[in-house]
C-alpha cells in the first residue's frame, strides 16, 4: 500500500500518514502512541486553523457528515478515528496548553488553541491598532461580530476574554461596564 496525501473536498491537504490505517487505531506501545498523538495534534490543530473552527468534542468522532468529518474519517481505507482514541488526543492536547477544555469540569469538548491565548491578545491589538479605534470603547460583541470581517470574526467569548486579560496585564486593555454588558478600551501600551 502506498501513502499519499489528499486534497479534501473543502481544500484541505491532508499529510500521507491520513492513508496509513494504524494512523485511526490507539496503539498498544506507547512510543508508537505518542507519534500517533503527536501526528493527530498537529492535523486537528492545523486542519481547525483552515477551517477556523474553534471546538471539537468528542461526538464529532461519531457524527457523520460534521465539520470534522474528513479528518476523523477516512473513507477510502475505510478508517475513522473512534471517541475513546480521541478522548486520549484531547487530554495530551490539553495537558500540553494546545487545548482546555470548555466548558471547565467536561472531558467531552475542548476550545483548541491554533493560536496560543498570548497570540490571540496581539492579534486582537493589532486589529484595534490598525483599524483605528485605541482609546474606544469596543463591546464584545463588536469585536466577535464586527461589520466588515476580520480575523476576530466569530472567536469564542472565552478566548476573548483571555485576550483582554493578557492586554490587561501589560497596560493595554481595560474592561469597562457599558449599558449593555461589558465593554473594553485599548490603550498603545508597550506590549510584552
């Protein structure tokens, strides 16, 4: 059997390895696991980056025809990547920061980190930079959903606030309580 990569239907390349059948099955050796976590990490990290997807659960491994249905499965070998396996991957993830859980206290869903909290707060600074509104109040939901797109389109609230935090503890973000929740201003500051 030769392994090939694979363009899918949204465009997404899959690496060669989605071709090798023990690359869907938990391995009994645990160097041999660990490659296979290390493989499965960076596909689901890189994979929700081309989509922006934010949130994979367990489920997803069952439900056919999702979002993440053409990296959990692969239906030319007849392969697919079953919930236990899966569960294992998302605990690795989380315990190495590439990944928490979400909701907190749940094994089942994880808010993956394609970009690191620390990153998100740069980016959101950078949009608020170049877009011209330091010094405004902005609430959440002008940040989440703003009129014209922006690669902070549609990030969860959580991964927001952890963004706000991180510029709030280098002087360049400030919460504040408008009329209709929660608001933020966003100072030039000095960064790290």
């Amino acid at each position: 059997m030769t392994l090939a990569s694979f363009t899918t239907p949204s465009g997404f390349l899959l690496p060669s390895i989605h071709s090798a059948p023990p690359f869907f099955t938990q391995q009994p050796n645990p160097n041999t696991q660990s490659i296979v976590t290390e493989n499965w990490t960076r596909l689901i990290l890189t994979y929700a980056r081309y989509r922006r997807l934010f949130f994979i659960k367990l489920e997803d491994a069952e439900t056919k025809g999702g979002d993440w249905d053409e990296v959990l499965r692969n239906e030319r070998i007849n392969r697919q990547l079953f919930p236990s396996h899966l569960s294992h991957i998302l605990s690795q993830m989380v315990e190495r920061n590439q990944a928490v859980y979400e909701p907190q206290k749940q094994t089942r869903s994880v808010l993956l980190y394609w970009r690191l909290p620390e990153e998100w707060a740069e980016v959101l600074h950078e949009w608020v930079t170049t877009t011209g509104q330091l010094n405004s109040i902005l609430t959440f939901y002008e940040i989440i959903e703003p009129p014209i797109e922006s690669v902070l389109s549609g990030i969860p609230m959580t991964l927001l606030r952890k963004a706000i935090s991180i510029l709030g503890r280098t002087g360049r973000a400030q919460i504040i309580s408008v009329a209709d929740g929660e608001g933020v201003r966003f100072f030039a500051g000095t960064g790290k």
